[in-house]
C-alpha cells in the first residue's frame, strides 16, 4: 500500500496515557490480537462508528508510517478490506497530529473535513 499516514481511535484517558508514557503498547483489543489496529482515511469513519458508537470526547491520532517498515502489515479485516496494522508499540514522535471527536446533538461523530 501507499498510504503515508494512518489513523488510531483513542479514548481519552488512552490519549492522556499515551502522551504521559510516550509509547502506546495498545488499547485492550490490540493487545489481544498481538498488534495495534490503525485505520485508513476512508475507513476511519467505519472504525469509530463500529467500535465507539455513542462515546464521547474521543482523540483521532494521525501516525506517520514511514518509521515502521515491516512491522507495519497490511491485511485483510472488516468486508475483506486491507487495514494498517502496528506489530510495534507506538511512538508519539510517529503521531502527526491529532483531533478530538466530539459527538453532534445525533449522536453522530464530528470528523474534520476530509473525513
């Protein structure tokens, strides 16, 4: 693949640990599946619509693939589609920039445009 970023759903206190220790190791799920689940642009909105419907005051993190080489695979995961995903803890000097994800009067997410 020739993405150049990726994108990780965090909770809060996710990010808030993130940023005190410097290094993700992952969220639950990741660390039960042996890697860090990242999502594309396209497939971001999917991501937290699937696995953080209704939360609130979520950080989308951008991360810069270019540092991991193989330790980032692409493979097959929701529908078939190829999903980035981290055999590596995360660094924060691989984070790019981040945003919050607050949720509308629906209950929706508000992405950025572009999203």
């Amino acid at each position: 693949m020739t993405e150049l970023f990726a994108y990780k759903i965090l909770t809060r206190p996710q990010f808030d640990q993130f940023k005190a220790d410097g290094v993700f190791h992952g969220a639950p799920v990741d660390l039960a599946d042996g890697y860090i689940h990242l999502s594309t642009r396209e497939q971001a909105g999917g991501t937290v619509a699937k696995h953080f419907a209704g939360q609130d005051d979520l950080v989308m993190v951008m991360v810069d693939l270019a540092p991991f080489g193989e330790a980032l695979k692409w493979e097959p995961s929701r529908g078939g589609a190829l999903f980035p995903h981290l055999y590596a803890p995360l660094p924060m000097s691989a984070v790019a920039g981040k945003v919050t994800l607050r949720l509308d009067e629906q209950g929706q997410h508000l992405f950025p445009a572009g999203f």
